[in-house]
C-alpha cells in the first residue's frame, strides 16, 4: 500500500513539474495574442474557456483520483449501494447550463465585431489557385487597379534536405500581401479552383476560399511588420505550400508603395505590344516557369508521369502547331490539375513561358513566341 | 408457438457450427458473424495503423524525406476512411452481434441471413476502396471528408471506385442498423422491458436509428458527386450553377451523427465495465438513457459548427454555436454519472477498468477541447489546424477505440471461455496509455502554435512537437502487437474461465456457461431483478 501512495505522489510531482516547464516556455504553446482588437479579443475568449475547462477538470479528475485512491477493494473499501439522486442530477445539468450561458455572451459579442465589415478604407480582393494566391487592389468601383501571385520561394532544395532550411523555411513568398497599418481594410476571399482557406493567425481571421463565393474579411493592423500564415483548407498536392505572408507597413510608406505599383501597372501593360528577343524571352519564361510549373512539370521538364505528362521531348511542347500548346497553357485541361494560366497571367508572360517550354531542355521548336501571337490567339478564340 | 417449430428448435440447440471455411461464409449464427466483424476491424485498423505511422514518420522531421505530397494525401485520406468506416464502426457492430442477443435474452439477431450479407459486403467494399492506391492514378487523396470540387472535378479517376466502395460500406451499414433495431424491439425476453436493458443495448439502439437516418444521406452525397463527375450535373460545381458548400452541409449531416455513431456505443461500454469493477450500480441509469437520447438528437442540429470559416450568415454561426455548447451539458452528465459510480465503490484494476478509467478521463480532455472548438470566434484560429486533430483524436482513439479494448478484454473470456493474461494487458495498456497521450497531447501546441493540419511538410517551429508526436505514435502503434498477442494467446492457451468471470459482473451474459454455448437462449430466460441493471 504505501508502495501505491509512492506512485501516486511521484505521479502529482511529475505533473506538477511538466505543467511548470509548459508554463515557462507558455508563449511557444499558446495560441498568439496577435496584433488587432480583433485577435486579442479571440485570444481572450481562448483563455476564458481554456480556464473553464481547467476548472471542471479539477473538479472531475480530482473527484475521480480521490475515488481511484481512497475507494480501492484493495484497501478494503466495501462499495456503497447509493445509484440514483435526482437532486445530484439536476445540479450538474443547470450549472454546466448557467456557465455555457456566461460564455455564450462574450462570445457573441466577438463574433459581431467580427462581422461588422463596413466602413473599410481599401478592399483586396484574395483569390486562391492550385497552390498560390492572388491579391487584387480594388478601386472604390471594385475594378482592379493592379494585382500580382504571391507563390512560395523557398528551394525546393530546402523541401529536399538537400541545403540547410531558412528561418522562414514554406513562409516565404515572391510578393507579399501589402496593407497599411491602422487603416480597416476589407478582403474578399474566393478560388479560382477548389477551396482554400486564407489565413493569418496574427490577426485572428480565417475564411474559406470558395470557388463561386465571396467572403468577407476584415482587419485593422496596429503594428507594422511581417505576418505569416498558410492555406488552411486541404487543396490538392501542395496544400502545404502556399504560404501567406502580409507585409503592414506604416501609411506613408504604403502610400509610396502603391504609387509606385500603380506607374509599374501601366508600364506592364505597354509591354504587351513590345517584341522581345529569344533571350529575354528565355530569361523571363524561365522564372515563370519555376514559380508556376515545376510543382508539376518538375524543373528539368520529366513531369511525375502519368498524373502529370512530362513537357521534355512532347509532341505538344515541340510540334508544328503552336496553336496546341497555346491553347493547353492559356484554357488548361478539363478533369486535370492543368490550369487555365490564362486568367493568371498576361499576354507577355504567357508568351515568354510557352517561348520557354517550346526551347528549354532538350526541345527546340525553333520559333519565336511574342505577347502579339498571344494576344492574337485569345481574341480569335473569344 | 405450434408444435413443429418447437421441434426445429430443438433440432438447432443440437448442432454446432459447420467445418471449415463454410461456417464463416455461410454462418448465421451472430456470435461467427461477431467474431468475423472483429477480426475484420482489427485487420482494417492494422492497415488503417501503418498508414498512420506513414504520415507520422513523413512528419517526424520537416522537409520531405519518405514520400511525396500526392501519396502524402492518399495516406491521410485513407487512414481516415479506412478508421472510421472499416475499424471503428465494424469493431462496434461486431460487438453489438456477440452481445445484444445475449443481454436481452434473444437466441438470435433478428435477421440472420441479413447479418451475414451486411458482414460479407465489407470485405469487398475495403478491397476495392484499397485497390486504388495501387492505380495509376492512385487512391483518394481529398482527405476523409472529401469536399468538392476537390474530390469531383479535380479528383482522380478513381474516385469513382471511391464512391462504389462507399455504396457498399452504407449498404452493410443500414442493414446492420435495421437488424440491430428489430432485434432490440422485438426479441427481448419476457421481463426485459426497455429501462431495464443494459446500456449497452440502449446506446446501441440509439445508435442504429442515427445510422438508418443519415447513411442514406452520404449515399445521396456521393450519387451527387458520381453524376457530377460522369453526367454533367453541377451539384457542387460553381461554375454549373451549383454550390461547393451545398456539398459539405449534405457531407456534415451526414458527418456529425457519424461522429456519435463511433461513441455512443462506446458510452454504452464503459457503462457496463466501471459499476463491475467498482462493485456498485450504474449512477443514474435513467439520466444515462435520456442523455444520450439528448446527445443524439442534438447531433442532428450542429453540423455546420464543421463549417464556421465557410462563410456563413451570423445568424447561422450563432445558431450553431449555441447548439454545439449545448452538447456539453448531456456528456457532463455522462461523466459525472461515471465518477459518481466510482466514488465510493470497492474499486479494482482489471485491465478491462484501466482502459475504462482512462476512456471517462482522456475522453473528458477530447470533450473540453470540442467546447472550445464550440466559441465560434475562437474557432476561427483552431479551425483546420492540428488542434483539431487533436481534439478528435482524443474522442475516437482514447474514446472510442479504447472502450473497444476495453469490450474485448471483459468479454473475451465469456466468448472463449479462457482467462486473458492479466499482466500482459495491463501492460499494452500503459503502453497504449502513454502511447497515445505523447501522440495526441503535444498536437493541441502545434494547432494553437499554428500548423495547418494535412500537410505534408512544415515551417520550423513546429519540429519539435511533431517529432514527440511521431515517437508516440510508434510507441501506440507497436504495442498494439501486443494486444493481437495477448488475445491469441488467450484463445490457444488462457486458464479457464468462470461463468460470472468477474465477481461483480451483472446481466444476462453472465448468466450463461463460458465458452458460450454456439446457440444460447432458445427458450427466453427469466428476468431476476439481480440481472436486470439495477
């Protein structure tokens, strides 16, 4: 017997010690605070019913515990008769009862603040593809003044063990969201494909991308810095690699940022009547190539056969008829993971990756692929 | 009754079960048709386990070291399906054959030759639902869950196998369940009115009228699915005019009863185990019935609480925040009704209690975990993370799948008539014990730190949780060798048992000799007030 209580003492102690190492290193295990009204409301309601619990825990598992150890055979406990009490029965149904009315209070209250989504200062619009995201600036009519993919750049040497991870190893990307601070800024979240969910635990949202639907999101940023999140709907392959990542930034020098993506816009857009060299073709198709294709295609153009063909050596990427791979690349193909790159990139990067794909590797299409045959096979297409 | 049928009775109390590979084929006899569900869980849940430890040793370090993200999703896809429709629910199923009959007094399931065709669809089913990993395409890789249009427009080929094997498994389901329900309501013996069955047979009973009514509605949403894909229907394709959530509102009303489908026979178990072992009746046998009728009705009014980051009205957050919070006032009950049979009782250790003990506490934490996941706005940030993970987890593995250990070493040596080796289960239950807490607990810190849950790969921060989470999950997953162990070499060679096996033992199977007779109860047996619950 007292072998028992040994146990049970050195159980208590080794508990009580493991809670003190959580409690020490707590900021690693808790869910975080984050950086809007919004996300430390959350992470008060979080905290509030995480005590709640631990409160009802005490009680059962200390009751159960005292029971295990005090109501043992083996002590010689002999069991009472007792299998009923109506007045026990109606006391744990109406005090769970008044204590789920008391959390349901503060946590409507949150939710409303949550879906309170007027009065914004700007709207992004955040549109999830197989596997990247899009931010759209929208002007006060809700057109698109500018826009850009956000796709994940760490190594796919790093995925491979193959070099030493980063610090920010799968939460980096080429474009980050950019929103200023202390401004409301509204999101309205859909896909271009199947569903994803965008979120950013810093600021304490989170909405599924729904193909067909707009959701809406909001948040006012308090602190200017980096804030990470990842895709949090399961989308295919690489659900686990379209990080998302936004970049607060105090007003004035988002205001200059934006400024500057606006001149950029314009000149991208002259660019689609410009006529490029076979190297600058290669150069820039090569970097749309590596963000958009390898995931797939795979970088030296094998492919993962047979889910997704290998682009080296195939008839489509090396035939005479241009038109075949135009239309592949631009419309996608029905019932594959073969997108529709058409409504994601524009004449001159579609020129630039098809250039690429037809002369990379061992193909050599011998042509030359300019934005004007590309934008002349989309208008005759319409 | 006339006198022929008497005399056919008589004929049947004579012969024992055929020889050889014919008696399983063909038996109707529902302990064969028990034994074989068992056996056949357990092998889903060996398969279904090393996909598990597939994922988990992928998980143990970030970077991708064993398999690729296509195969990845195969694995979790199929570790999910494989878990829930071939270990859990067959194992429960399994046991409601062996048991009902004998606690309510009955020869038979009510339904024999049905009860063989529901056993013999699965293996077919779990066939073909595992051939397509060795496709070309390869198997499901849309998670268990399977939201369109992941799992339609963009999903594999074989998805349409998928949906077949599903047909199957919901076929094998529904007769299952009407069997179970005809059986319960009308084979009873004389004295065996309906608040005097063991809770067992009540949440079991409760349970087949949750599976009759929403099975169909899965079979309705894969036919959805099956004519999207092959006859150019747009139930859930956006594009078409239809609604990508329509798809998961079906899959939810389907799912959420699905999910007390796996726990509440569970309840029903361990209601049995603890009073044996505690020496003292069930606390609140008629609150124990009423809650988990209330359970199950709520059960059909939370659903989209799977579904808050959907994007929803508000009105509809709330609605389904409120109900989902009402659910912890029904399995409070439950518990305190479980510690309230423990306190003061004449406690002992038998394995069957160790696993009973840590289902009522480690079932608890699952519970508080779902009230959080409940506060909508707190939802937002554990939603899709490995918090839930490990908040299910906590419910069907601790929950679920240890009340089924639980079953099978407490009834085991009425079904063989021999002794299990009490040291050696004590044994895989500290290993499962420990097992499954360094599995499952350090995945609330992962989730509230912030990883996504189905990902094949992972930002550093999250390294040294999924590691401890991997260790863990090769501990739980080996010892369960150990349990295959002690159960054969129970059934080759344990000491004979006694026919009440365990001092306190209450009900009607206890009444009967052990080994169990191949026909019991051919002449109904009386009710004593000792034998009936209370």
């Amino acid at each position: 017997m007292p072998n028992v209580n040994k146990n049970w003492l050195q159980g208590v102690v080794g508990f009580g010690l493991a809670l003190l190492a959580v409690a020490t290193r707590a900021d690693e295990l808790n869910m975080t605070q984050g950086v809007t009204a919004i996300s430390r409301a959350v992470y008060d309601l979080h905290m509030l019913i995480f005590w709640v619990c631990v409160v009802s825990g005490i009680g059962v598992f200390g009751m159960m515990a005292w029971s295990l150890i005090n109501h043992r055979k083996s002590r010689g406990h002999a069991a009472a008769q007792f299998h009923e009490s109506t007045q026990m029965e109606i006391l744990w149904t109406l005090i769970p009862v008044l204590i789920l009315i008391g959390m349901a209070f503060p946590a409507t209250q949150v939710l409303i603040q949550m879906y309170d989504t007027g009065g914004e200062d700007m709207t992004v619009e955040v549109r999830g593809y197989q596997w990247r995201w899009q931010y759209k600036y929208l002007d006060d009519d809700y057109n698109s003044t500018f826009g850009f993919f956000s796709s994940l750049t760490t190594p796919i040497d790093q995925r491979h063990n193959r070099t030493v991870k980063g610090e920010n190893y799968l939460l980096e990307v080429d474009n980050p969201l950019r929103i200023p601070i202390n401004r409301k800024v509204r999101f309205l979240v859909t896909s271009e494909d199947v569903i994803h969910a965008w979120w950013v635990p810093d600021f304490g949202i989170k909405r599924d991308a729904v193909p067909g639907m707009l959701n809406e999101l909001w948040t006012i940023v308090e602190e200017p810095g980096i804030y990470r999140g990842q895709c949090t709907e399961l989308c295919g392959k690489d659900h686990g690699f379209m990080p998302i990542v936004v970049e607060a930034l105090p007003e004035a020098e988002y205001d200059a940022w934006y400024a500057q993506r606006l001149e950029l816009e314009a000149a991208r857009k002259q660019a689609l009547s410009q006529t490029f060299s076979a190297d600058e073709l290669m150069a820039q198709g090569e970097e749309i190539y590596n963000t958009f294709c390898t995931s797939c295609h795979m970088p030296n153009g094998k492919g993962v056969p047979p889910v997704f063909p290998p682009l080296d050596g195939s008839d489509i990427a090396t035939g005479p008829r241009r038109a075949d791979h135009f239309a592949i690349v631009i419309n996608g193909k029905t019932g594959t993971a073969m997108q529709a790159f058409g409504r994601q990139l524009d004449a001159a990067q579609l020129a630039a990756v098809i250039h690429y794909e037809r002369h990379a590797w061992s193909n050599n299409a011998g042509d030359i692929i300019q934005p004007s045959d590309i934008v002349e096979f989309m208008s005759g297409q319409q | 009754m006339s006198e022929a049928v008497v005399e056919v009775h008589a004929d049947h109390a004579d012969h024992g079960p055929a020889k050889g590979l014919t008696r399983w084929l063909f038996t109707t006899n529902h302990k064969d048709i028990g034994t074989l569900y068992l056996w056949f869980s357990f092998l889903m849940f060996l398969i279904g386990g090393t996909m598990a430890l597939i994922v988990r040793a992928e998980l143990f370090q970030p970077g991708m070291q064993f398999v690729q993200p296509e195969f990845f999703n195969q694995m979790t896809t199929n570790h999910g399906l494989i878990m829930v429709f071939g270990a859990i629910m067959p194992a429960f199923v399994g046991l409601a054959n062996w048991l009902l009959p004998m606690m309510v007094g009955a020869p038979d399931m009510a339904l024999p030759r049905m009860n063989n065709l529901s056993f013999w669809i699965l293996p077919f089913a779990f066939s073909l639902m595992i051939s397509t990993l060795f496709m070309e395409e390869g198997g499901p890789n849309f998670g268990w869950t399977f939201y369109a249009p992941l799992s339609t427009e963009y999903a594999p080929d074989t998805v349409t196998f998928f949906i077949f094997s599903l047909h199957m498994i919901g076929a094998s389901s529904i007769m299952g369940s009407i069997n179970i329900i005809a059986t319960i309501l009308n084979m009873r013996a004389p004295g065996m009115t309906l608040m005097r069955m063991p809770l067992f047979v009540w949440t079991w009973l409760i349970t087949a009228y949750l599976l009759l009514a929403v099975m169909p509605v899965l079979a309705g949403a894969v036919t959805m699915m099956l004519f999207d894909i092959h006859f150019g229907t747009s139930f859930f394709n956006a594009a078409g005019g239809g609604d990508p959530v329509m798809f998961q509102h079906i899959f939810w009303f389907f799912g959420h009863p699905e999910v007390y489908i796996m726990i509440l026979p569970a309840f029903g178990i361990v209601s049995q185990i603890i009073p044996t072992f505690s020496r003292k009746p069930l606390f609140g046998y008629d609150s124990m019935v009423y809650a988990v009728a209330s359970i199950a009705f709520l059960s059909f009014i939370v659903w989209a609480h799977h579904m808050f980051t959907v994007g929803m009205p508000i009105a509809g957050q709330l609605f389904f925040m409120y109900s989902t919070m009402l659910i912890a006032v029904p399995t409070g009950v439950k518990v305190f009704n479980w510690v309230s049979t423990m306190w003061r009782g004449s406690i002992t250790f038998e394995t069957p209690m160790l696993f009973a003990i840590a289902f009522v506490a480690l079932f608890t934490i699952g519970g508080f975990s779902g009230l959080m996941l409940a506060i909508t706005p707190a939802d937002y940030q554990y939603h899709d993370t490995y918090f839930v993970v490990a908040h299910f987890h906590y419910v069907l593995v601790p929950g679920a799948l240890f009340s089924i250990i639980a079953a099978v070493y407490y009834w085991l040596p009425k079904w063989c008539g021999k002794m299990y080796d009490e040291s050696l289960g004590k044994l895989h239950f500290w290993l499962s014990f420990i097992g499954v807490n360094i599995t499952f607990f350090p995945q609330h810190f992962s989730g509230l730190a912030g990883m996504p849950r189905r990902i094949p790969d992972y930002a550093l921060q999250f390294a040294d949780f999924n590691m401890v989470s991997s260790i863990g999950a090769y501990i739980f997953g080996f010892s369960q060798l150990l349990f295959l162990y002690v159960v054969i070499k129970t059934i080759r060679s344990g000491r004979p048992a006694t026919a009440r096996v365990w001092e306190a033992a209450h009900g009607l199977e206890w009444t009967l000799p052990s080994p169990v007779p191949y026909h019991t109860f051919t002449t109904p047996p009386k009710i004593t007030e000792a034998e009936a619950h209370s």
